[in-house]
C-alpha cells in the first residue's frame, strides 16, 4: 500500500514549482528604440494571473524584511562597453550605437545583464533585436528574476557587506592614529628604535645557520647565478654556508667605471653587524689584491688601496683596468654565533671587449675562532687508517655541517679491560679507513628499571652523542658539494617474544667502497654505508634480582670493486674503395 502521506507531499511540491514559475514569468516592463529616436516607449503590461493551490507556501513579501538594496544599476550597466565614445560591434547596451549601428547587427552579445546571483530576488536587464520591425529596433526589458535556490540573501542587516569599503588613506594628521590601530608594530614612547617590521629580520640574538648576513643598510651581498648563468648582486651571503660561485656578467665597456659590480669598492665597503640587529659593526678588512694582466700574469699589490676601474682608450681598443675579477671571503666567528673578522682577497684585471660578457668567481668560507682547520682524510681518495669525514645535513637543501674534532664525527663503542658500559661513557672509537673493528661492554641491570628506560639508556651508548647521518665520499669532499656524501641508511631488526623485554644488542656498520680512476692510481671512494641497530628479547627479570647484558658495535669495510678490464683502442677501419673499372677487363 502506498503511505496516505506521498499524495499531499506531492501537492506541495507541485504549488511551490507553480508559484516559481509564476513570479518568474511576470510580465515586465518593455522599451523599444527606432532608428530615429534614442528615448525609449516604455509599455507595462498587468501581471498575469496564476492559480496557487491551497496549502502552497508562497514567496516571501515584503513585509517580512527589507529587500536587499542592489549596488548597481543593471539598467544602466553595460559590461560590452569597452570602447569610449565608441559603438561597440553588437554590443546593445552600448548607449554610443547609433541607429546605423543596430541596422547592421547580427545579434546581441550580452543578451542578460544582472546583478548578484546570491539574491534571492533581483532585477535583470534583457537585450534582443527585432528585425522584423522596419526600421529595426532594439528591444529593452527590465524584469524581475526569482532565484530558485533556498540557499539564497533574502534580506540584508550589513550594509557595508554589498560593496567594498574605501581604505582610509593616511596623512600627516592620521599616521599617528593609524599606527595605534594597526597590527605588527610595537608602540614605546620611551624608546627610539625604529619600528621594523618582523619578515625578514630574525629575532635571536646570535647568528644561527642560514641566515643572512646583516650589514648597516642591508645584506651582505654574494653574487650568484640563480635562474641562468648571469650574476644576480641581490643573493645574500648566508651564516656557516660555504660557497663558490662562477656567473657571467653584462657589461659595457664604455660605462665600466660606472658599473658597481666591477669596482673593489662594492665589496669592501659593507661593514657587517656582530650579530642581528647590533649597533656593533666589522668592517670587511682586504687582506691582498693581485693584478691579472691580458696574458695571464699574476703580480701581488704590495699595498692594498682600494683601486677603481678606470677606461683607457689603446688605438682602436678600449680596455678596462682595475676589475674585480674573483672575490673571496674570509668570516671568522665564535662559537656564541658572533662574527669577529672578515677577510677580503681580490683578484683584479684588465679586460678588454674580447672578454665581455665576463665572468666573475666569488668564494665565502667561515673559519671558527682559535680552531684549525680539519685536516682532509684524503686528496682525494680515503687513505688507509685516517678517520671517516662525517656530519649532519639539519635540513634538506643546505650543505653538511662537520664539527672539528674528525677523529669523533663517526665513531663507536670504546672497549677497557673492566668492560663497563658506565665506567667510560662518553669515551668514544673513531672509525678509521679499511680497518675493521668490534667493541663491547656489559651492562648491569636490576629489575627494578622498567624495560623502556634501559633501551633508551643502551640505544644512546650505542649510537653515542650526534650520531651523523652523511659520509664524505672522498677524503676531500667539501661541505658545500652535497653530492660527494652519501647518505647513512638506517636499519633496525628485533626479533620478539612474548613477555619479554626488547633491548638493542648491537650497532653493525657496514662501509661500501670502490676503486676509482686510473689503474695506476687508484682512489678509494665510497659507496654506500649502512647502519644496523639489531635489538634482542630479554626475560623481564624479578625485582631485586640483577642481570649482565652484552651489547657490542662492529664497523666492517667491503670492497666492491669491480674487476680492472684493460683497455685497448679500436683498430682504424680503413675506408678504401677500388675504382668500378678497377678489374677490367677481366671482370
């Protein structure tokens, strides 16, 4: 049976789609324009009659809330207008056509004009032609549309929501008052320091990896090539980031000593703060200029005045003397983050239009106050028994930062007669090039610790403080060349069992490397390097009862070299060709 409900369901359905229709279908307001007059004859015709079946809800009047106020005028807006003074080709309600216009029109491009469709009612401009009229005519109707949404802006209690509000532009008599109300400023009658907004400048008070170098106006500069090989000035040099660059440079030889990039002046001049935001300042202090002439000769400046470029006319030549052709940095810092000294070598020329574009080097290399720089393991392969060169990458894109000590940037366990884990912790083994290792202590336990501490206490000895998670593939391998280190991977295997306590046993290192170049010399590269943290299950003991546990590391080198296959150049193949007649007459 059918549920008595559906029929009246269904009635009403059918009266709310009847009311719609009828309210859509009012017969609006009608204009027409001849081709000799431009004032519209405006005809209004009775609204038509519908029936409304009994219990249909009809559409709100206009005694339940004020209607929405439209923004514009839609009998007065022409979106096809985009000629001034100018009819635009079948646009209708462009009010510059003339009666010649419309006679050679095809159709109306804009047909509807109207305003918000979030409304649920609103006024709608329609356009169209009547050919049939002789002259033709336009014809305007301005009608009322009715959205069919119940999602729709019945009535408004926000006015300023229907347009934009005009910003308040400030003057001399509101900046002050702007300021109070704005938000990022920090208002103090007491203070004088100037108000810096918070993008770019950071906010501790020592310099920390990556950010810029502040100098008294900006950054200090470090040209580079960004998108091509042309030299970008605007690249800031970054705090513990080593660079060296080579780019190309645009110059006109005529105006070179007016081209700021050339002069010695734009590098040696910038003064750069001790830490962000201080009033202290280190001027950059020029350690050696060395002059480059035309044929390559290199001679050293025995002062280091500053020089500037300067143009000279040889014949039909013109050269340019003094131009900064390599630069490199010398920052020194304390381990507090604070820089101390800056260094400049220069290396200056002459060029000539042969040598345009140019192309500068730039160079920046931080050196930590009362260290020494690390010695290499290698130049470049590894050399046997010196420590492997390791470090950390803190984030993806920056180069791998080393600490200085290279005996201690990958080690393991370290090994003592008492074979106490606690008794030296702390006390690490390097790992050294093509020896293989083992080490372990042991480690007394109580019952009383729970399972979760003592394997975080054992996984610390093990790993030991900064475990890295890059190696050099060389021995020589530069921070900032990220490709010449190879990534750590991390392994751990457990093996468990019910009702027991997993504790990692062991830390086995395994480092792939290979022969690389000439057979008479070869390097040792290399290849891969896995860490394996193997973890046990142990019984969980009684309490008050103690246990001893084993925990070892091991370091193992493997050679994957590939067998050396001797080379031997190919044979020329002789391209000889006998003359057609070569045989006659015997063939």
């Amino acid at each position: 049976m059918r549920p008595r409900g559906v029929p009246l369901l269904l009635v009403v359905l059918l009266g709310f789609w009847a009311s719609v229709s009828s309210q859509t279908e009012a017969t609006p307001a009608v204009a027409t324009e001849d081709l000799n007059s431009t004032e519209a004859a405006l005809v209004t015709f009775g609204p038509s009659q519908s029936t409304r079946p009994v219990g249909t809800p009809r559409a709100p009047g206009p005694t339940s809330g004020p209607r929405p106020t439209p923004v514009t005028d839609v009998a007065a807006l022409c979106v096809c207008d985009l000629s001034p003074a100018q009819c635009d080709v079948n646009c209708c309600c462009d009010p510059d056509c003339s009666s010649v216009d419309f006679s050679v029109f095809s159709a109306c491009s804009v047909p509807v004009v109207t305003g918000d469709n979030q409304f649920c009612s609103q006024k709608a401009a329609i356009y169209s032609l009547n050919f049939t009229a002789n002259p033709p005519q336009r014809v305007f109707k301005l009608v009322d549309q009715i959205n069919p949404s119940i999602f729709c802006i019945h009535t408004t209690n926000y006015k300023p929501a229907l347009s934009f509000i005009n910003p308040e532009v400030p003057d001399e008599n509101s900046f002050d008052t702007l300021m109070r109300t704005a938000d990022g400023f920090t208002l103090n009658a007491e203070s004088d320091i100037s108000f810096t907004t918070k993008l770019d400048v950071p906010s501790t008070a020592k310099y920390e990896y990556g950010v810029p170098l502040q100098t008294s106006d900006s950054f200090l500069r470090f040209p580079s090539s960004l998108t091509s090989s042309l030299c970008t000035d605007n690249n800031p040099a970054a705090f513990l980031v080593n660079q060296a660059v080579k780019c190309t440079r645009k110059i006109n030889l005529e105006q070179c000593e007016e081209t700021e990039a050339l002069s010695m002046a734009f590098y040696s001049s910038p003064e750069i703060r001790r830490v962000p935001d201080s009033r202290t300042k280190v001027p950059i202090t020029v350690q050696s200029v060395v002059i480059q002439s035309l044929n390559k000769t290199l001679t050293r400046r025995e002062d280091t005045d500053v020089l500037q470029p300067a143009l000279v006319n040889a014949g039909h030549f013109s050269l340019c003397m003094n131009v900064v052709l390599e630069v490199k940095y010398s920052l020194t810092y304390t381990d507090a983050g604070e820089v101390i000294k800056a260094d400049l070598s220069l290396l200056v020329g002459t060029v000539s239009s042969v040598m345009v574009p140019l192309q500068q080097k730039f160079e920046i290399h931080f050196l930590q106050e009362n260290t020494k720089p690390v010695p290499l393991s290698g130049n470049p392969g590894y050399v046997m028994g010196l420590p492997l060169a390791a470090g950390f990458q803190p984030h993806k894109g920056s180069g791998i930062i080393q600490i200085t000590n290279r005996y201690g940037q990958l080690t393991i366990l370290h090994s003592t007669t008492e074979q106490d884990c606690l008794a030296l912790e702390g006390v690490r083994t390097p790992v050294l090039f093509g020896y293989t290792m083992q080490s372990g202590c042991k480690l007394r336990l109580t019952g009383a610790l729970p399972c979760r501490l003592v394997a975080q206490k054992v996984e610390s000895l093990l790993w030991g403080q900064g475990f890295p998670d890059y190696v050099a593939s060389f021995g020589n391998s530069q921070t900032q060349d990220v490709l010449d280190w190879v990534p750590i991977h991390f392994i751990t295997q457990s093996f468990n069992r019910k009702d027991s306590c997993q504790l990692p046993g062991a830390l086995v290192i395994e480092v792939k490397w290979t022969k690389y170049g000439s057979l008479l010399n070869p390097q040792a590269k290399i290849v891969n390097v896995t860490a394996n943290l193997i973890s046990s299950s142990f019984p969980e003991a009684s309490s008050g009862n103690e246990r001893t546990i084993l925990i070892s590391t091991a370091v193992t080198f493997v050679d994957v070299s590939a067998p050396a296959e001797a080379g031997f150049r190919a044979p020329p193949a002789i391209n000889a060709r006998l003359p057609f007649n070569f045989f006659f007459p015997f063939v």
